[in-house]
C-alpha cells in the first residue's frame, strides 16, 4: 500500500493519475495548504521541505520498510522504475522520456506556478511600469524618480 500525501494541484494530481496508471493501491491523505496542514513534525519526516506531494510505499521493492519519497520528478521516478511501466526500456526512448519529465518539473512546473501567483498583482500593476520591465521600454517611461539615460 501506498500512502499519497495530496493537494489537488498539477503536481498533486501528476501523483493520483500515475498510481491509476500503474495500477497500484493507494490511499490519498488530504492537505490544506492554505491552513497549513504541511507545516507539521510527522510530515516533517516525510518531506522534509514541507512541500506536497510525497508517498509513503509500506511495500518497497528493497524491503527494509517503509519509504517515503518526495518531489513529484522523483515520485514518477519511483513509481516507474517500481512497476516497469511508464519509463521505456530502450536507453534512447528512455532518455527522451527523462528528458520531458525533467523539463516538465524544471521548466514547465515552476514557471506555470509563478505565473499563477503573481497573475493577481500583474493585474494591479500599472501600466507603464509593467511596459517598461516587460516591453524594453526605456526605464525613464516608468515615471517619476527613474534613472534617465
Ligand atoms: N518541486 C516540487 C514542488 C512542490 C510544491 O511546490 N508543492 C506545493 C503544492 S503544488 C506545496 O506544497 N506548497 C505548500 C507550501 O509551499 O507550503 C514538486 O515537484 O513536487
């Protein structure tokens, strides 16, 4: 059995969609970030980082107990290299496939999370400032107390 400590975010649900995909029991152990609910001692010892998702496999395939795994890049990891499955056996579609799961929680993940916090201040942002950090605007354009040039 594995435990699937969750939050209902892409990186969360990458975890519940490759368990299903796998075809592994598993039982999801529900966060509310906003309250907190990351920010304990025993989950602590599960992440460390206090970041969701992590899994706990009470069944590892090198015995010794149960082991927990943290960051969704290496839960996929885990799981496929666990069942067979997901990861291609031949060494070049395997490193293809490395190559978009490390894109994926590199590039993509962060990028897309950092987009989605700071869309409510871009939206507060004023307009000329926002053209100037992001249009290649002449810094004097943001306004008053720029350096001109
Ligand atoms: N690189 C990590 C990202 C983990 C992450 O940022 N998780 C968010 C939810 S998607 C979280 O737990 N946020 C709560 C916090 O930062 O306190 C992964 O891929 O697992």
């Amino acid at each position: 059995m594995i435990d699937l400590h969750f939050v209902a975010t892409p990186n969360g649900q990458k975890i519940s969609i490759a368990l299903e995909e796998v075809g592994l029991p598993y039982r999801i152990i529900s966060y509310d970030i906003f309250e907190g609910d990351q920010h304990t001692p025993e989950f602590g010892r599960i992440n460390p980082n206090h970041k969701l998702p992590a899994i706990v496999d009470h069944d590892p395939p090198f015995g010794g107990g149960p082991h927990a795994v943290f960051e969704s890049g290496a839960i996929l990891q885990y799981l496929a290299e666990k069942t067979g499955q997901l990861l291609p056996k031949d060494p070049r579609q395997r490193s293809v496939a490395i190559q978009w799961l490390t894109w994926q929680v590199a590039g993509l993940g962060p990028m897309g999370g950092t987009g989605g916090a700071l869309r409510p201040l871009r939206a507060r942002e004023d307009p000329l400032r926002h053209r100037a950090l992001h249009k290649g605007a002449r810094p004097a354009d943001a306004g008053a107390g720029a350096p001109a040039r």
